[in-house]
C-alpha cells in the first residue's frame, strides 16, 4: 500500500488549498513512464484510491497505478527552492 508521510500530508494539504478550485477537486498523482512522478488537479473518478489526511482527501492515485505504488512512500525533500513532494521506493531489504 502506498504511504505518505506525515509532512507530506501536510504538504499536500497546503498545495491543495493553494491550487483547488472547488471542493470535489483533488491532488492526483500521475506518471507517464512508472520513475517520474508529478502531482496534478483533477476530479476523483472511479477506481481511484484515496490519501486522507485531516478527514479530508489530500491525495488521489488511479487503481492501476496504486497497485505498482505497493512498496512506495510519498515523502518531502528538502530543496534550495523549498520543500518538494517526492515518491521513493522501500528498499528490498
């Protein structure tokens, strides 16, 4: 199952009160080749799975791509720009 850490959580939870434009809109993970990542605004549609944070859904990831997301952590890296959402793998250990 995908986790999120704690200061993710809240990093999304600020981003998506930044950046929504009503309240059905979400943060939506999305990828084009399964490495890079990138967060968007969209709409939850059917089969999406659901970060809550706060009682409120701070993170959406379509079914399929949650499914390759198990052994994942969404988590904040420190940068000279300031914090940035990042997705890491657990290591196979």
């Amino acid at each position: 199952m995908l986790k999120v850490t704690e200061r993710a959580a809240r990093e999304l939870e600020k981003m998506l009160e930044e950046k929504a434009d009503t309240k059905d809109d979400c943060l939506r993970l999305v990828t084009e080749d399964g490495v890079n990542f990138a967060i968007g605004v969209g709409k939850p549609k059917e089969g999406d799975h659901f970060v809550n944070y706060n009682n409120k859904r701070v993170l959406v990831v379509n079914g399929i791509l949650a499914a390759h997301l198990n052994d994942a952590t969404v988590g904040v890296k420190d940068t000279p720009n300031g914090a940035e959402i990042v997705v890491f793998m657990e290591s196979a250990e």
